[in-house]
C-alpha cells in the first residue's frame, strides 16, 4: 500500500470549485487549504503507478494550476529496507557494540583529502 500527500495549487478566485471536485472525488482525502488556494490531500494506492494515475486526474480538474506529490510512503519499500538492514546486521563489527569504544578507536579508510 502506497500513501501520498498532494498539494493542489488554484487560484483564491476558484478555491470553493476545486474544493467540492476534491471532497467528491472517491480517490482521495481531503485535509485542508488556505487562502492562497493551496490544497492538501492524500492518495492510496496499490502502488506509485496507481497513485500517479490518480494524481493525474487532480491535475486534469479544471482550475487546478498545479498537483504534485510532496511526500511519499511505501510499505513494500519499508520492509524491504527493513529485511536489507536485518540481514546486514550480523556485518557489523563487534567494537560498534562495545561500550568502551571511541572515537579514536574508528579507523578512517577513505581519502578525505589525504586525513590531514
């Protein structure tokens, strides 16, 4: 399941009209908007494919100057990165969970401009 927040740009003059194609849509929720004629609104879907889909149509209201996602959350994506990290963690060295450990115990193997 994929969830996206959406700001929807009009202009003050049309804010009411968007307001109502929004709420009556069955594909998304409305949250809030200001007097500016800016829109929040989440998305569900399936999957991003699903939800662009979606966003286009908000797009395609009339008096809508702009829609684009601001923020995006995948499920699917988060327990993979979630499996990744359990596998990895039998690769971290022992000292990392050493109490007793410092900074100074950290060997540097990279460039940074020659270490100094």
């Amino acid at each position: 399941m994929n969830i996206s927040s959406i700001v929807v740009q009009t202009t003050p003059t049309y804010i009411e009209e968007v307001l109502e194609k929004v709420k009556s849509s069955e594909f998304c929720e409305y949250h809030m908007h200001d007097e500016k004629g800016r829109i929040i609104i989440t998305l569900e879907g399936v999957d991003t494919n699903e939800e662009i889909s979606k966003l286009k149509v908000i797009q395609s209201f009339s008096h809508v100057m702009s829609a684009e996602m601001v923020y995006s959350y995948s499920e699917d994506e988060l327990n993979e990165i979630r499996n990744d990290l359990e596998m990895e963690k039998d690769n971290t060295p022992d000292w990392l969970n050493d109490e007793n450990a410092t900074a100074k115990d950290i060997r540097y193997n990279g460039d940074l401009k020659k270490r100094f």
